[in-house]
C-alpha cells in the first residue's frame, strides 16, 4: 500500500473513521518514512490496546449478573449508597438495573473516579438503564433509626421504587434478609459489579449535588468542599457557628455539642 502521498492528519482521520484495510494501513504506517506517521500509528495501536483492556475488565465486572442471566433472570439490580461516613446531611441510596453486558468504559467504584467522570457516567446511566432508583433519608431519619438501619431501609426503599421490577438483587456489604427475590451481600461489591458500581455512582452524585445546594443555604461551613464529612475546616466551623439544620445531632461532635448547650 503506497501512503506516501497522503498527509499524516487524513491518515489518522482514515484510523479514526475504521474503514476497512485498517490492518494493511499500520502496517504502511509503521513502514512509513515519515516520523509523524509512524507515531500517529503507534499512538493508535496503544489506544485500541487500552480499550480492550478495559473491555475486558467491563465485562469482567458482569461475572455476578451472568450467574443470574445464565438462569433466565435479565433484571438484576445494584445497590449501594453514598454518605454513611459523614456528619451532615442525608444518605443517599441507589439501585439499578442494567441491560445485560451493558457497554459502559469506565464505570467503577465512584470512589475511584473524578467527579468529572462520575457526571458523565451518571448521565450515560440515567439515559440508558433499565431501571433507576435513589432515595433519601434525611439526617433525621438518620438520628431517629441510626446511620445502620437509615441506609438498610432506604436499601428496602430503593428496591421498592425501581419502575421495573428486580428480579434480583445485589447488594453493596449490607444484608437485606427481608427481600423475597434471590439476592446477595457483596463485600467490595462496587468493584466487583457493574450494577452495583453504577448504583454508587448515581448515589453519589446525586447526593454531592444536594449537598453543594446546601452549601448556597450554609455557606459557613463549607458544604460544596467537604460533602459533611469531618475535615478540619469542617471541625472548625462546627465549633464556630454550633451545628445546623442538616448536621446529624447522633454523631459527635455534634452531639457532644447540642448536649452541652442549655435548654
């Protein structure tokens, strides 16, 4: 194949376009004379690599849900949820369904992605699942019931609010005994399944955007930054200005301080 006479951008339009021949149109290019063709070849072997790569770890991510869709059973759903750790504002829970061997590069533990790819991811998810689910239980709840069986009822809850029905679930550590579809704890389950893993995702961002909403309403305490966990300009400012509305009067320091003060 003579590609002499083509530039070196139309050649990597032509790798970028998949049109057929792409195996006799490397080998050209990495024969190539020209350096900037060369490179541009090797910058795209390296890239398709990559993207294998995380095919297979995508896919690999499916082995809990293909026990189930080897038995006929296609809606399996995730859940997890964000915000058990911190001491203000709610808990957010999330559960999902997704389409069997979904396509999703990148999806993850949320933990391990930048926010910036946990929006896009969120926004893939929301549009393409099968089902969605997240619900909210408040800081209240959370005092009342205690952070435990807070995140476990709103687990219950997630479930019951999917629009399709779970046909089975799995579930991020926590045991929910109660469920009468086939269903399992998994420990670390955000990175071992993909539907759990895009369940903390939408349960992440969604509760970083509340909480960046809460931060317009207290800005003193630096909501936007910290998401209500403890960070030392967090401490400061609940020493400062006393707890707020949304801080969780049964975890300390808070507590401490809200018994301290007189009636």
């Amino acid at each position: 194949m003579d590609i002499s006479h083509i530039k070196t951008e139309d050649l990597k339009e032509r790798l970028n376009c998949g049109e057929s021949g792409i195996t006799d149109l490397l080998h050209a290019m990495k024969e190539d004379t020209r350096v900037s063709v060369r490179k541009a070849a090797d910058i795209y072997i390296k890239h398709r690599i990559r993207e294998e790569k995380e095919r297979e770890r995508v896919l690999h991510l499916y082995e809990l849900e293909t026990a189930y869709y080897n038995q006929g059973i296609y809606h399996v759903a995730g859940i997890d949820e964000a915000g058990r750790g911190p001491a203000a504002g709610p808990v957010m829970v999330a559960a999902v369904i997704l389409p069997p061997f979904w396509e999703c590069p990148g999806i993850n533990d949320s933990k391990k992605l930048s926010p910036a790819k946990r929006e896009a991811l969120y926004d893939k998810i929301m549009t393409e699942a099968v089902s969605v689910s997240c619900v909210s239980k408040s800081e209240k709840e959370i005092d009342r019931l205690n952070i435990y069986h807070a995140t476990r009822q709103g687990m219950y809850d997630a479930v019951a609010g999917l629009e399709t029905p779970a046909a089975a679930v799995l579930i991020d550590a926590m045991p929910l005994y109660d469920l009468t579809v086939p269903h399992e704890s998994i420990i670390h389950g955000d990175g071992r399944s993909a539907s759990i893993a895009a369940a903390s995702i939408i349960a992440k961002v969604t509760r970083d955007r509340l909480m960046i909403e809460y931060d317009v309403q207290y800005p003193q305490y630096g909501f936007a930054i910290h998401k209500g966990y403890l960070t030392q300009k967090h401490m400061d400012a609940i020493y400062q200005y006393g707890p707020c509305p949304i801080h969780r009067k049964s975890f300390e320091p808070i507590k401490s301080l809200v018994k301290g003060r007189p009636e």
